[in-house]
C-alpha cells in the first residue's frame, strides 16, 4: 500500500459520511425531523476520525512532500493546510449550531444545515484536489524509500489511536448513520 491509498481509503470513509450529513442538511432545509444526537455522534466522528486520524497523516504527508522536493506548488500545499482551519471552523460552527438547537434558539436549524453543507462542500473539494491534483504527482515522483518511510509514520498514528478498535467504532456508528438516512 501507498501513502496515497491509504489515505484515499480513508476517504471513501469520509464520503459516506459527507453523504449523511448532506442528507441531515436537506432534511432540516426540508422541516424534516432531525436528531440532535445523530449529529452530535458526527461531530465525535469528525473531530476523532478526520481530525486525530485523517489529517494527522495528511500533517506528516504534505511536509514529506516539501521535503522530498515534489514537484507541487508550496501555495497549494500551503491551500490544503489551510483548508483544515476552516474545517475545524465549520466543526465549531455545527457544534455551537447543536447548542443551539438544544435550547430551542431561533433559527438555529437553518444556521445548523448551512454549517453542514458548508462543511461537506469543503470536505469534497479538498478531497478532489487531492485525489485528482496531488495524488498523481505524488504516485509519479515519491520514492518507494519515501513512501515506505511516510507508511512508518502513519502507522504510528494508527498505533498511537489504536486503529483496529477505533475504525471498527466508527464503521459501526457509520453503519448505523447509513441504515438511519438511506439513499
């Protein structure tokens, strides 16, 4: 396995996830009835999956890039990690949005699904830019030697969350999302 593809299992992850929370959103446009609890559930998600797994690994990547001298402009590499900042923004956002809500704030569903949206539309744009800029320069230009040492370095961060327990956590709260807001 690459660096590469291991982060873009992750992000099939990630996908279904913006799915559900894009199907959340439109639910709330709609007057739908939505469930605090589910979002808040996503919120541990994000904030554990994406932020302590996700793009831990994407903070050892994009450095192991600049240092390897890989033909990808410091601007976007910089752009990337910029793009984090805002997700953890709308994170925030969509947290103080639950508050919110719980106490029965005006208005506070509306500002929830437009935090939502915001997210999963920042989310699957970074995503994009990753798979079909980055990743291919990335697969053409890393050395095996680099690659392997970038696997390393996931793999300790994967150590460190004890990935098996804490990927078959997740997979049964996204199952559980799945089966609540199906296709």
């Amino acid at each position: 396995m690459t660096p590469t593809e291991n982060l873009i299992n992750e992000h099939l992850v990630i996908d279904e996830l913006l799915g559900i929370m894009s199907k959340i959103a439109d639910r709330i446009k709609s007057k739908k009835v939505f469930y605090t609890d589910d979002i808040e559930e996503i919120i541990d998600f994000l904030k554990n999956y994406i932020e302590k797994s996700h793009h831990e690994k994407e903070d050892v990547f994009y450095p192991a890039l600049s240092l390897a001298e890989i033909p990808i402009d410091k601007e976007v590499i910089s752009l990337m990690s910029y793009e984090h900042v805002l997700t953890r923004n709308y994170l925030n956002d969509i947290n103080n949005c639950i508050v919110k809500c719980k106490i029965g704030h005006a208005f506070s569903s509306e500002m929830l699904a437009e935090s939502l949206k915001n997210y999963v539309v920042l989310e699957k744009n970074h995503i994009q830019k990753e798979v079909n800029i980055i990743y291919p320069i990335v697969n053409n230009s890393l050395t095996i030697e680099k690659q392997h040492e970038i696997l390393r370095q996931f793999q300790q961060i994967e150590e460190m969350i004890e990935v098996h327990s804490f990927n078959e956590h997740y997979s049964r709260l996204l199952n559980d999302l799945k089966r609540k807001y199906p296709n």
